[in-house]
C-alpha cells in the first residue's frame, strides 16, 4: 500500500507541475492574486461546512445523552479527516481515528457508529449533488431553453431521488448489498470480499438508525444537506472572485465533477494533480477557460492544505495530552 501510495503520488506531483506549466504559472499567479482577501471568505465559508457535518454527527448518537461538547467533536472531526486526506486509506482511517479520539467520553464501538452512520448521510446528499450535477452537464450542451429545462430536470430528479430514498429506507431494501452481489458476479469478487462485511454492516446500521431514529436520521440529513449548499456556496465565491461568470447550474456541475474526482482518485493523497487536471479538462468543455479550473483547484488545495495543518496540530495535541 505505501509503494502504491508513494507512486500515484509521484505520478501526481509530475502531472500537477506539466499542467500548470502547460498553463501558464503567471496566468495561475494572476488567478490567485484576483482571489486575494476573498480567500478568508472561503474559509469562513468551509468552517460551515465542517460545523455543519459536526452537528450531523452529534445527531447519529441515539440514546447517548452524555455527549462530548461540540467542540471537542469538531477537533476530533478535524484530526481524523486530516488523516483521511494525506493517507491513502481515506474513510477507512479516518472514521476510526475520529471515534479513537473521543474514546474517553464516548465508547469506540459507539463512537465508530455514530462516524460511519454520519459518513453514510453525507455520502447520500452527496450523491444528490452528483446525479444532479450530471443531469445538468447533459442540459447545458442544449442552448436552447436551457434554463427552464434545467429547473424541471433538477425538480423532477430530487422528487425521484427523496421518494425512492424514502421507499428503500423504509423497507430496508439492501441497495448496495445487492450491488456488491452483482460487482461479485461480473469478475470483482475478490475486491468485494475484501471489503464486504465493513460495507454491508455499514448499510445495515443506517437502514436500522433511520428505522428506530427517524427523527434524528432527518435531521443529520438535514444538517448534510447544509453542508453541500457550503460547498456549492464555496466555489460560487472563488469564480465570482476570478471574474468567471457563472451560475446555479454551473456551480452544481462543478461541485458534483470534483465528488466524481475524489472518488475516482481517492488512492492519491491530497489528490495532487488529479483535482487541476481533472477541474481544468471540465472548465475547457465548459469553455470557461482551463486557466479557471486549475485555479479553482489550487485554492481548493490550500483551504485544504490550512485545515490539514490545523488538524496536524490538533494531533499532535491529543498525543501530548495522552502521553501526560
């Protein structure tokens, strides 16, 4: 795993440095420059959105009254995804280190819970903004009446996507049990096997919360949702910084391509390379200038590089505090 993880990093770093000298770096210095002061809004804007999923995941505690404060969970939110973002385990560390640091307030077994039920709400609105992000790529390659056909395809899909969500959640129809079943049955059963009983029992114990919690799966999926209106919100700042016109539409087709690049990449750390090339290929389809996209990345990149420094720090808090 480390070779691997040494090597698609290496791979990355050579491509992050072709692109943007393919680019131009003063064209990229120029980006940068527009966004100046703007960048404290932006990271206003993303101290949201991980308040916001902190608040989602105090909801998936049920029955543990006694919870740590709010804001020992959000160090402890902090910490463990900054793991998740340099290591090449992503999820499959952090959820455990966020749970590991809260053990002294709240038991692993139910800490480790309370962190995969709140990554799988996060993973469900995510999966909003992807298909609707997709759906709208499709629409705006017809210039015609666009906008109106753009709002009824987004009304129609989350009305699709809210009563079908509902249906499987209500029956505890085992979706991705069944997917991993039909992966296993086209040549990947090694690859599932490995990685079946984490993801079924995960599956599990959200259709089960939502059954004996519905009240409180509401609202941690409520609280998710804020944090994609965050995210949107984030990179409607940085464009309109850029001077790069954009609107509802495009914001959203963006944000679901760059979810379609974390998952697609998720074995480089830090994803270098793969968040430019990919933002920058998009903003050229889009013809919103590939300059722009790359941009976008990298200072996407260094609000992820500020909240990994502090989680590095709030780390090495936790080991001093242990050790004392």
């Amino acid at each position: 795993m480390r070779k691997l993880e040494l090597i698609s990093l290496l791979v990355g770093v050579v491509f992050f440095v072709v692109l943007l000298n393919g680019i131009g770096w003063s064209l990229i210095l120029h980006q940068l420059v527009d966004v100046g002061w703007t960048f404290l809004l932006v990271l206003l804007v993303s101290t949201g959105r991980y308040l916001a999923r902190t608040q989602a995941w105090r909801y998936a505690f049920a029955g543990h009254h006694e919870l740590p404060s709010f804001g020992e969970m959000f160090r402890a939110r902090l910490a463990g995804q900054t793991l998740g973002y340099l290591t090449f385990a992503g999820p499959l560390l952090s959820e455990p280190v966020k749970a590991g640091l809260l053990r002294s307030q709240v038991p692993f077994r139910v800490g480790l819970g309370g962190a995969v039920l709140e990554t799988g709400a996060y993973t469900i609105t995510s999966s909003f903004v992807l298909i609707a992000g997709l759906a709208l790529a499709v629409v705006r390659l017809e210039p015609a009446a666009q906008n109106r056909l753009a709002a009824v395809v987004v009304i129609v899909l989350f009305l699709v996507m809210w009563l079908g969500g509902r249906w499987i959640l209500q029956r505890r129809v085992r979706v991705l049990a069944g997917s991993l079943n039909l992966l296993a049955h086209a040549g990947w059963r090694g690859w599932v096997e490995r990685r079946r009983e984490k993801l079924e029992n995960s599956e599990q114990q959200l259709l089960n919360f939502y059954a004996e919690n519905t009240r409180r799966f509401r609202l941690m999926f409520l609280w998710e949702l804020v944090s994609q209106l965050f995210a949107l919100l984030e990179i409607y700042i940085i464009l309109v910084a850029m001077g790069v016109p954009v609107g509802w539409m495009e914001v959203v087709i963006i944000e679901a391509f760059s979810k379609g690049l974390t998952t697609a990449f998720f074995f480089v750390p830090g994803r270098v390379g793969t968040d430019e090339g990919g933002l920058a290929a998009l903003f050229k389809l889009m013809k919103l200038g590939v300059e722009h996209g790359a941009s976008l990345a990298l200072v996407q990149r260094l609000r992820g590089i500020f909240w990994a420094a502090l989680g590095l720090a709030l780390l090495g808090r936790y080991a001093v505090r242990r050790r004392g």
